[in-house]
C-alpha cells in the first residue's frame, strides 16, 4: 500500500520554506519522498526518531529477503501486489529439494547431482531448481553435520537449514555462513535463545508459529533486535489452511500495510503432502499463492520441468508478452551457404521456429525482428512487422555479411510483406515465401538448403 505524501508531510518539521532539502515546501519534499525520488536525510530539521518513523513509513511493504550467495542467491519478497493482473510478480520463489540426514549415502549423492545438474533450455532461458533444504532429522547431530558439509562441498547452492534442535541448528550454520543459509525453525519457545546467535553471523531465518497470529510477537521482537531477514512459516497442518494462512499474508501485508506480516514466506508440500503427485500440485497452488520457497521431498525432470514452467509463467509481466532479442540467431552450426530465415520475437515463435529448425537437421540463420513480444501474423497486423521494419532489421542485425547468397525466407503468414521487404532491402535480396506454419519446415527447408549450394 503505497504512502501518501499527505501522510509523510504531518512528520516534516513544516518550517517556513527553507528549501534546504532541494524543494520548495515541505510538501513537494514529501511528494518525493512517497515517490521514492529524494531521501529522509536531506532535510537536516528532523530529530532522529521522527528519521526513524519516516524510514519505517517509507520502506516496502515486504521485506526483500536473500538466501544462498554470488550467482546463486535466491531473491524473495518484495513483492508490490496481491494480484498478479493488477501489475507483476517479481521475485519467483526459490523451489528447494529436501535432504534428510536419514537418507542413504548414494540417495544423498543423487539428490546433490539433481540440484547441480537438472536444468531445461525453456524459450531462450535455462529453468533449474535453486535451493537444498537440509533437515536434521537423525537425532545424531554428527550425521547431520556430516550432511551439511558434504552438500557445503558439493555445490554453491544455496541452503536451507532445518533443525528442532538450536544447537545443531547454528553448528550447521557456522559451516556454511559464509553462503547466507536460511535457518529454520525460529520459534517462540527459542527466539530468546537464538537471537544472540543470529547477530553473531547474521543469515536469513525462517520462523514458525502455531498460526498467522502467532508470527506477529515473534516478527516485533526480532525486529526490536535489529533481525529483518526474516521468511515467515504460519504452521499451517494441511493445504486447505496453507492456502488461507498465506493468503491472509499477503493481504494484510499489501493491502491492510501490516508491518508485523511484512516478510516472505516459505511453504512445505513435503510435509503437507502424502504422495509425490500430490506433492507437486501443492507446490502448484503455493506457486500461485504467494510462497517465497517451496521445499519438495523430491522430483525428477517430468515433475519439475511443468513447475518450473509455472513458475516462469506467473511470474512474467503480463502487460508485457516474452520476447527475445532482435538480432540473428544460429542453429546448430551454420556456414555461409545456410538458409535464412525472418521471424517475429515473441519467445514461443523464436522458440517453434528454432526448434523446428533443429529438427531438420539443417543448419541455419533465424533472424529476430522485434515485435514487442507479438506473433507474426498479430505483429503484422498490428503494423510491427511490415516490410520497412523488417528490412531495417535485416540491414542492422549483420546476417549481410555471414551468408554468401541473398535469399531470405519470410513466414507464409507474413507474404504481403514481400514485395515492400525487397524494396526495402533495394532489390539485393529475393524474398522466399515460407510455410505458413513451423511444422512444414520439416518438408521446405532441406530442398530449399540444398538449393543454396547448387
Ligand atoms: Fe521542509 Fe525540511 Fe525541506 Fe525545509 S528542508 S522545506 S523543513 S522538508
């Protein structure tokens, strides 16, 4: 809920304008500050705690929490709205695989050979699981030690710790702080314990409560020492009061402004769940219904690969449709006798035409026009893909100088465009009309290859 500068101007000193902030009252300073364009410091009037309430006033709703460290690190949080419609998500939350301390040697090599190795190319981007969740579940705190230095040596992931136990809890920490571990459970009969030892080396900490009320004394007093990396787990027994429990959240987060709630959360089919595919449908719903992290017990590539994909979708801006840069792209390895072809840049066309390329076995060029993230015929439609535009493209992307013929291939979808695309290209080019769909590239594109080396 954003601020309203008439809230922010009641803190301000209000003398007569002395401009000393860069703004000509008060009130402009607070317009800009609710906008976030100027900061508290520049008025040199304020006393140090009305500083403090407007920094508290002005933060964002929900805390930006990172897990894990360099190139790995997980960004949860932060997030602006309730509803994906009414602008975007922004940070995805990070899905962690589950390893118990009880598990076999040779289970615990797979599951880290997973989280090193699991990855799918997905419409020009590499979708992988982010996060290793290690529970302590032995009651032999050696063996769990033992786990967390086995996975802190086998992979820059980063980690979630879980433990009942505090001492196991922050040993296990001390081995792999330096990588930002999420520590997990907090708890009201172990806060005033644990404090101490979280300000020692500062990493993020999930904390658990009985229900949503139950987080709200545990979030104030660690607030009140100075803790604000903070994942919230609302102790919910089953999917039905999850999906409440974190709805109840983000609500009184984004909408009612309740700072106490203020934070990301972290959600667990793994324990909620009673079997594998029951498991991946909870994680589907905590997709969609506002979890940070998402802790499952396991998956293999069939299950992971559509969640993976979910998560891509829901967190992709919907005012705006993926695309892909415009530039000229290879397939497989293309010489200077290799076909090329035109097309438009939403992800999914660049990604059937590419794929539909490959499958030929053909090498070749796929020129991208930028559309705006729009399909051929809805791009053409929509005055984005005519031949002036197209043409310009071609002339920038450089394809000139990697092929020795000119021959371009437009999609079917786009023919009215030929004769403007070689007026526009100055004759140099002849324009071929491809198929109309990608699937009949498997039949136009090895004549037409060979056609080019006669
Ligand atoms: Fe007001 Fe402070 Fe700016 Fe002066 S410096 S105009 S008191 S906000």
């Amino acid at each position: 809920m954003p601020v309203a500068g008439s809230q922010i101007v009641k803190l301000l000193p209000g003398k007569r304008p002395c401009k000393d902030c860069g703004f000509p009252t008060c009130f402009a300073f607070a317009m800009k500050l609710a906008s976030g364009g100027t900061t508290v410091d520049k008025c040199p009037y304020l006393s140090e705690e009305t500083k403090a309430k407007l920094v508290d006033l002005l933060a964002p709703p929900m805390k930006l929490v990172t897990i894990g460290s360099g190139e790995n690190a997980v960004q949860i949080g932060n997030e602006e709205v309730v509803y994906r419609h009414e602008k975007t998500y922004v940070h995805p939350p990070g899905i962690a695989l589950l390893i118990s301390d009880k598990e076999s040697e040779t289970e615990i090599e797979e599951k880290i050979k997973k989280i090193n190795e699991l990855q799918f190319s997905w419409v020009g981007l590499t979708l992988e699981p982010d996060l290793l969740a290690l529970y302590f579940q032995s009651g032999d705190k050696d063996k769990f030690i033992a786990l967390v230095k086995k996975v802190y040596e086998s992979t820059d992931r980063g980690m979630v710790l879980i433990s009942e136990d505090i001492e196991a809890l922050f040993s296990a920490r001390d081995i792999c702080a330096d990588r930002n571990p999420l520590i997990y459970p907090i708890t009201k009969e172990n806060v005033e314990q644990a404090i101490p030892r979280i300000k020692e080396k500062p990493t993020p900490i999930g904390i658990r409560g009985e229900s949503v009320e139950g987080l709200v004394p545990l979030t104030t007093k660690l607030k009140d020492a100075g803790i604000e990396d903070v994942v919230l787990d609302p102790g919910s027994k089953n999917l039905m009061e999850a999906m409440r429990d974190q709805t109840f959240i983000r609500k009184a987060t984004l909408k009612q402004g309740f700072r106490p709630l203020g934070y990301p959360t972290i959600a667990f089919p793994c324990f909620i769940a009673k079997d594998g595919l029951k498991e991946i449908m909870a994680a589907s719903a905590f997709i969609n219904k506002f979890a940070g992290v998402i802790v499952l017990s396991d998956f293999d590539q069939y299950s992971l690969l559509p969640t993976l994909i979910q998560r891509l979708n829901i967190y992709t801006d919907p005012r705006f449709p993926m695309g892909v840069e415009e530039k000229y792209y290879e397939v497989l390895e293309p010489d200077e006798y290799s076909p090329v072809l035109v097309t438009s840049n939403w992800a999914l066309t660049y990604f059937l035409v590419s794929s539909a390329v490959e499958a030929t076995k053909i090498p070749a060029y796929v020129c991208v026009k930028d559309a705006e993230g729009l399909g051929v015929l809805t791009a053409w439609a929509a005055g984005k893909f005519g031949g002036d535009s197209v043409g310009a493209a071609i002339k920038k992307c450089g394809i000139a100088d990697r092929v020795k013929h000119r021959k371009l291939i437009i999609p079917g979808k786009a023919a009215r465009i030929k004769g403007e695309l070689e007026d526009a290209l100055n004759l140099e080019w002849e324009i071929i009309v491809g198929p109309k769909e990608t699937t009949a590239l498997g039949k136009f594109l090895p004549e037409f290859a060979k056609s080019l080396r006669k």
